[in-house]
C-alpha cells in the first residue's frame, strides 16, 4: 500500500451498512440529494433561467455532471484550482466567481479556455490587463463578468457608482483576448435590513438591481448579455425577476443547518449529516465525541455575522443535544433535560456550514436506506489557489 493509499483508506465500502462505517464520517442521503437537484433545476427551466450549480460545496466532479445531466448549464467554482477537477472530468462551461488575481491563476485559466467556455468575476484593471495578457499569450478569449458589490462588501464596484461600472465595462469591450459578458453579483442575507425580508423577497431585490444596472449600461451605448445572481438563499427569488439570464447556488444540493436557519430549506430537506462516536461521558449533562474542528470545522457561516442559531455548531439528529464546543479531535455535546449516552454510541450531527466540514474529508460516504451506496472521492478539497 502506498502512502497516498495510506492517506486516504478509510475502510469504507459500498454495501457496508452505517453500524460499520469508522467514524467521523461525513455522510450524504442520496435520495434527499437528488431531491434537492430536481427541485432546484426544475425551478429553474419552469422560470426560463439558465442554472449554474456552484461546486464549492460538493466539490466532487460525478455530482457536477449529474447536475448537468439534469440541466445545469455548467458550473460555478471560486478558484481557478478548484475548477481544475472539474475540467478534467469533462466539464466545458466553467465560470470563476471570484476576481482570482496572480500569474499563474490568468495563465490556468487561458489554458482551460483552449477547449472550455471560460468566464471569471472582474472587480479590477489590473486583473483584466492580466487576463488579456495571458489570453493573448494563448492564443483564446476569456469571458468575463462585472462583480457588482449590491450589499456583502467583499468585493466588487459600488452598485451606485455607475459612472465607474460604466467606464470599466468599456475598458473590457477594448481590451484584445477578453470577452465582456455582463454582469454578476451575490449578496446573501447577512445584515439587518435583509434578515427582516424573506428569501423570495431579498432575492428579487437583488435580481432587479443588477436588472435596472443593466438597462442603464444598454443605454449608455454598452452591450450586456448577461445578468447573473442569486445563491441558495435568494437564488429561487432571484429567478422571478424579468432580465435575469443566470442563477447560481451551491449549498442547495445539501443544504445545512445554517440554510435552514435563514429559511432556505427544511430540516427534512438535508441530505448531509456528519456519524461520530461518543467517545467520554466523565461530565454530567455533557458527552464528548470523536469529531471536532478537523470534521466540522468550526465554521458558523459569515464570520463576524450574526446568523441565526450560529452559537450551535452543530445539532444532532433524533436526539435533543447539540455540539456547543470544539477542539481538533473532540465535540463537546451538550445534552437536553434527561437525555443520557453511552460510550460507543453513534450520533448523527446537521454540521451548520457544511461546506467548509466537505473541504475538510477526503471523501464523502453515500448512503441510501442505512446503506452504503458509493464513497465519493473529494477531489477539490483544498484547492484555494
């Protein structure tokens, strides 16, 4: 056995039933997943919108390709390394949503735009002279998209400057090797304004911004094909707006329980669980389990935010008692009013940011009716370049 086997041999295989399957484990409800997908696709063609799932949160090509199988368009990735799986599955409409900035991260990309559509968020006239150069340099056109900042301020041109997103749009129609699409943007709902609007309604604020900024661009005499927005939480409310031709989202295909706090799923709609064991039971009221930082990782969605029951890193499943405490190896559970465990019982945790607990495995455990289906290698986990 190699140390690459090594690294990642956990013992699971399919047909193995869930009493056997070593723990932590991250596991997947295929049926509640392909539920998830449907749903979502068939949202999406009933509105006449294209969909492009986001693969930050599955990471794994064999999920992409069904989504596209079921009607995606193509995908989504935040790093030009983390598309990189996914191109060479086959994968040939890759958008980067993220204004990836370096050498290397241009060159990556005009080397996948040898035989892929490929598009990237722009916020920046370095980044864009950037792209144009390494285009050049390969001989292809790269699209891309303006990334509008309509409330997140992470990145992006100030949605009320229009006089900048004008000018940058007719510096991209000039620059040789790029392609201006149009424009993007994601907006979530992490202030206080939008929590107190429903997902629908944020949505199709956020939609009819970028919809009247690209009306305003048409007028002034610049060509916009694309607006594209949305995410899991408004991506449904987003798709009811006229002159939207794209939404994106990515958490969706599993859901979690920051999703269900912020009202963009049901518990039941939740194909992700993270299987421990319950490795001490020394504190009363409390037990300790075999997961901690390097499973769920700790991650309570914005940092800085105040997302609805983010002071739980995790619930369980089936029994009052939920994760209040981390360390690398071990989960500090708190247990409800009467409510007891014995060591070497298993319990089954709603992670409440799973994407960042998916970056963390090397693989994700399918399971359907308490068995083992397929074990899905993570094959973009730690690609942040």
């Amino acid at each position: 056995m190699t140390p690459e086997t090594l690294a990642v041999a956990t013992g699971v295989e399919a047909g193995m039933r869930l009493d056997d399957v070593p723990t932590p484990a991250i596991l997947i409800d295929v049926e509640k997943m392909e539920r998830n997908l449907a749903a979502w696709q068939n949202i999406m063609t009933a509105r006449g919108k294209r969909f492009r799932p986001h693969v930050k949160t599955h990471k794994i090509p064999k999920i992409a390709l069904r989504q596209q199988e079921l009607g995606a368009v193509g995908i989504a990735a935040a790093k030009p390394s983390e598309a990189a799986p996914f191109y060479e599955a086959g994968c040939r409409d890759i958008v980067i949503a993220y204004p990836s900035v370096g050498t290397d991260k241009y060159r990556r990309l005009a080397r996948m735009a040898r035989d892929a559509h490929v598009t990237t968020n722009v916020d920046s006239d370095e980044q864009a002279r950037g792209l144009s150069g390494a285009a050049i340099a390969e001989g292809v056109t790269i699209g891309v998209q303006i990334e509008i900042d309509s409330g997140f301020h992470r990145v992006g041109i100030d949605m009320a400057d229009f006089d900048q997103i004008a000018a940058f749009a007719r510096l991209l129609g000039a620059l040789p090797g790029i392609d201006f699409e149009g424009i993007t943007t994601h907006r979530g709902k992490f202030d206080e304004r939008l929590a107190t609007m429903t997902n629908d309604e944020a949505g199709i604020e956020e939609g009819q911004i970028l919809v009247d900024l690209a009306d305003r661009l048409r007028a002034s005499g610049i060509a916009v094909r694309e607006v594209t927005a949305g995410g899991t939480m408004t991506g449904r409310g987003v798709a009811m707006v006229d002159g939207i031709t794209e939404v994106r989202a990515g958490t969706y295909v599993f859901y979690d329980a920051m999703q269900v706090s912020f009202g963009a799923a049901e518990p039941e709609d939740v194909a992700v669980s993270i299987l421990s064991t319950v490795v001490s039971t020394r504190r009363a009221g409390w037990a300790t389990i075999d997961a901690g930082t390097k499973t769920f990782s700790g991650d309570r969605g914005v940092a800085g935010s105040d997302a609805p029951g983010a002071s739980v890193i995790a619930k369980a499943i089936g029994i009052d008692a939920s994760v209040m405490r981390l360390t690398e190896e071990h989960g500090m559970v708190g247990l409800g009013d009467g409510v007891s465990v014995e060591i070497g019982q298993r319990l089954q945790f709603t992670p409440f940011h799973v994407c960042t607990a998916v970056n963390l495995s090397n693989e994700l455990v399918a399971v359907r009716n308490g068995v083992v289906e397929q074990v899905w290698p993570v094959l973009a986990r730690g690609c942040r370049t």
